[in-house]
C-alpha cells in the first residue's frame, strides 16, 4: 500500500527541515519551463516566433524506437497492449504508462484498439485509484516527446492542497523518492488486478 501523506510529509522534513525548501527540479531548466525570474520576479518568457518545422520526436516513423526495443519494465501485458513503470521509485506514490505493443501513435487506432484503449484506461486508472492514501489519478496524453503511444498514469498522493491537477506532476520530481518496497509491492497489486480482468501480469 502506498505510504500516507503524513509519511510522505515526513520524507520532505527529512531532506529539508519543516520550514525548508526541496532544490528546484530539472525541469526549471528546461526550454519549454514558460518562466523566468526578471527584476526579482517571476515572468512569462517572451514568446519567439515559431520555427521553421516541427523537431522529430523520439522514435518517429518507429526508427530507434525505445518502446518498441525494450519490454524490461512491462509489468502487464496482453496481445496488442503493455503497461510499464519506471525504473525506480520518484517523488509521488506510483506512475505507470500504457502503451500499444505495435508502433502506432494515438491517431493510428483503428476502431477496435481505440474501444480497447478506452477500457483499459478506465480499468488501470481505477485500480490505481483504489489503492490506500491515493487521492486520485491523472490521466495525460501528450505525445510531443515521444512518437509510440504512452499514455501516462499519475497517482497523486490525497490530502495536499498544493498537488493537484498538472501541477502534480511537478511534485514527482520535487518530493524526496519513497521506499523502493512500497513502490514494488504497488505496481505488481495493480499488475495482478488488471490480470483479473485479462492479459498477464508479469511480475
Ligand atoms: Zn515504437
């Protein structure tokens, strides 16, 4: 089960005291983080125009595609779907992707994958959901890094005014990681109860 916020709470004073402050994440440096402190304050970045075309994304047109090159954190699977974890434990309790097992992009279900995609969704998202001291789970779809279809599963921890809606996200690379224990023994009850509704887990 995963952790209470008090614990997660507990993981934060203990990296930073109870008034302290977590380091700012990577993503502050990132090109696409929309503000920046000018004059002492914090400001949308002045907007440049648009370029020339489109960068490539990871894996387009399948070439080098690291979804379809590795199943090694695939946790449950069936014929045409996979779902995988991250490599190690992050800030927020779990986070999970779906993915189709052909290189396909969302645009590219046809009418039967799309019908499946829809139910599994549901069927993880409320599992993860149902999992003690969640709050609730995200589901995002973004797709501008990637090109093989991964749909994000965030389950965010309950009962933490400040993590909520996108802003949670943020948090997963802010709060101090839970136990690695915690966060196997999560994914593989998730893994076992998608299995009952069908494919294999395979954990
Ligand atoms: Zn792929």
């Amino acid at each position: 089960m995963p952790q209470t916020s008090e614990d997660i709470h507990a993981r934060v004073v203990a990296a930073v005291g109870a008034d302290g402050r977590l380091p700012m994440p990577p993503v502050g440096e990132w090109d696409i983080f929309p503000w920046e402190v000018v004059d002492g304050e914090l400001q949308p970045k002045v907007l440049a125009p648009p370029v020339e075309a489109e960068q490539p994304r990871h894996g387009e047109d399948g070439q080098d595609c690291s979804t379809c090159a590795s199943d090694e954190r695939v946790i449950w699977r069936n014929e045409r779907w996979k779902v995988t974890r991250g490599e190690a434990p992050s800030g927020l309790p779990l986070m999970l992707w779906l993915h189709p097992i052909e290189h396909l992009d969302g645009d590219d279900l046809d009418e039967n994958m799309a019908a499946e995609y829809g139910r599994l969704q549901v069927r993880l998202s409320r599992i993860m959901a149902g999992l003690t001291n969640i709050g609730r789970v995200h589901v995002c779809r973004w797709g501008d890094g990637g090109a093989h279809l991964h749909l994000w599963f965030i389950a965010r921890p309950d009962r933490f005014p400040i993590i909520l809606g996108s802003m949670a996200v943020e948090w997963d690379e802010m709060l101090p990681p839970g136990p690695e224990d915690v966060w196997r023994a999560d994914w593989q009850e998730v893994a076992r109860k998608l299995a009952t509704h069908e494919g294999d887990a395979t954990v």
